[in-house]
C-alpha cells in the first residue's frame, strides 16, 4: 500500500501510509437506502463518506463566484483559467468565509436539496443548519491543525455533525481531510479536550484573555488538540483516514471525530466547506445563528474560574 501513495504531510510532518497507520475512507452511498445501516455506521465509525451526490453543476457555479473574488484579490494567478484556481505567488489564504455571501448556487448545495435530505435521513427529523458557512480557500503548503468540532460549537446539542464538502476534484496529493478512525469514542478526549470551550477563558489566571479565541488558559490558542498529528495519532491510536475526493462527493462526521487536513502538495488554491446539521428541535448554539453570527467575538466569550 504504502507505494500507491505520494510522499504526505500534515501540519509539516510526514504521514505515514504504512497500512497501521493510514487507509482509505469507506463508501457509504449504498447505506443511503438503509437509513438504520447509515445511521449504525456514523454511530460506529464516526463519519460517512457518501461519492457522487451533490449536484456538480451547481457546485461548479458555486466555485466560479468564489474563484472570481480570489483572483480580484490576488490570490489566484490570472495568467490561467481563474476556475483552475491556480495559486498566486506567495499567497497565504487559507480561511475566507466571505466567498459563501452572496453565492446562491453553494448555498443551494449546502442547505437545500440533497444535503438537507441526507440530514433527514441521518437525523430522523426536520434538518437546521448553522447559518454560518465555513469555507477554505487553502493556498499550497497549508493545512488545518488536528481538533475536535465540539470544542468551537458546544453549547447547544452534542448531536451535531459536520459535512465537509470538495468544492472540485481534490486528490490525496491536494490536501484533502483526514478523520482519525473511531477518535469520537476516545472516553479520555471526551471527558477532557471535548468537553472545554474555546470562547471560555479563565478570569482568575489571564485577565485580558476574554479577546481571543482559547485565551485565558483554559484551552491552547486557536482550540487546536496538537499541532502534530503524527504524535497524535501514536498517543491515540487508530488510523488517518482519507480519499481521492471528487466534486459531488460530501464526509459528514461527529463533531467528537478527530480530523485534521494533509497540507496542499499540490499548486493550486483548495476550494471546500464546512458546515453544521442538527435536528430542529434540539437546542443550538447562539454563537452560529442569524444574518451576523457572533461567533468567536467578544459577545460570544464567558468567564470561568479555573
């Protein structure tokens, strides 16, 4: 196995692709004319890796819009095709939720259709979404530290999922998401890491570490669980997870899932989602809701004695 794959980084450290240690995710589209089976596998495995079931016209559009503010931006070298979203010189871009505003074809793909359907599924309720859109726009040689979604939107119901969704053909090589296996059953991260808040801070230690994300020694800077994913996955166990992903294809997984991303290898700006599924009649986190949501702002912070 471990020659089928190029030479992987995540966070600037080797992945190793020895079978221990790395696999493929397992197609689970088939599932979605089982919806129990759909629903054992996440409970089991953590996550869901469904091929082919957005709808790629509309993904293309999305992408178009957003490729255009990049290039007006300079992040993407215009000598090619804007939508090839070759990487301009230099550029750093990795976080630009502005390119979902004002995108009517990404926002058809994530919060209607079947999106919203498969949620119906995996929920067995009315679907709500956050109304915040999370997109990466990840310039070569840069990836995502290891974390767990909970820690960044916890305060409303813990049966929450993430759907990562390609927003092009995104090879192994590209820098695509990695989800460490069964990570959400970990008791020990659970009870520890899981369970902190970024937006808390600890009034009685750092004073002023209300303005920042994490600050005030109660979680590291930023939430993030390492900044090694090799440690990482040899303190916990298990294995990366990853696929050749392709335009239509979505991973939906536990917001206790472990996941991380390879760093882009390749020379091209990667283009994805991140977004946020509950069943309607839980509760849900104010920090993501609205026309403006607060976020990780000043609003959204609360003090903690520690």
């Amino acid at each position: 196995m471990t020659s089928t794959f190029p030479y992987l980084t995540s966070m600037k450290h080797e992945i190793s692709t020895d079978p221990a240690a790395f696999g493929i995710l397992h197609d689970c589209t088939n599932l979605l004319e089982n919806p129990e089976a759909l629903r054992q596998f996440i409970e089991k495995e953590g996550y869901i890796y469904l091929k082919g079931v957005l709808d790629t016209t509309k993904i293309a559009a999305a992408r178009h819009i957003m490729a255009e503010r990049l290039a007006a931006q300079g992040h993407i070298d215009t000598r090619y095709p804007i939508d090839e979203c070759i990487a301009a010189p230099d550029t750093k871009v990795a976080f630009m939720p502005d390119l979902a505003k004002d995108n009517t074809p990404l926002m058809d793909v994530l919060y209607d259709g079947a999106m919203i359907d498969i949620f119906g599924l995996l929920l067995e309720s009315t679907v709500r979404h956050y109304d915040f859109t999370w997109v990466r726009a990840v310039a070569p040689k840069r990836g995502t530290p290891p974390h767990m979604d909970v820690v960044y939107m916890g305060r409303g119901t813990k049966k929450l999922y993430t759907a990562w969704t390609p927003l092009s053909d995104i090879p192994i090589a590209m820098g695509g998401l990695l989800v460490l296996e069964r990570s959400h059953q970990h008791d020990k991260l659970n009870n520890g890491y899981a369970s902190k808040d970024v937006d808390e801070f600890c009034e009685n230690k750092v004073g002023e570490g209300y303005t920042k994300m994490g600050g005030g020694g109660n979680i590291r800077d930023g939430g993030w669980l390492s900044d090694n994913p090799v440690k990482l996955r040899n303190a916990l166990g298990g294995r990366w997870l990853t696929a050749n992903y392709e335009a239509g294809d979505v991973l939906i997984f536990s917001v206790f899932t472990v996941h991380t991303s390879l760093d882009n290898a390749s020379n091209r700006v990667r283009l994805s989602t991140d977004t946020r599924y509950q069943r309607a009649d839980e509760p849900i986190d104010e920090r993501w809701i609205g026309d403006e949501p607060i976020g990780h702002g000043a609003a959204g912070k609360r003090g903690k004695i520690c």
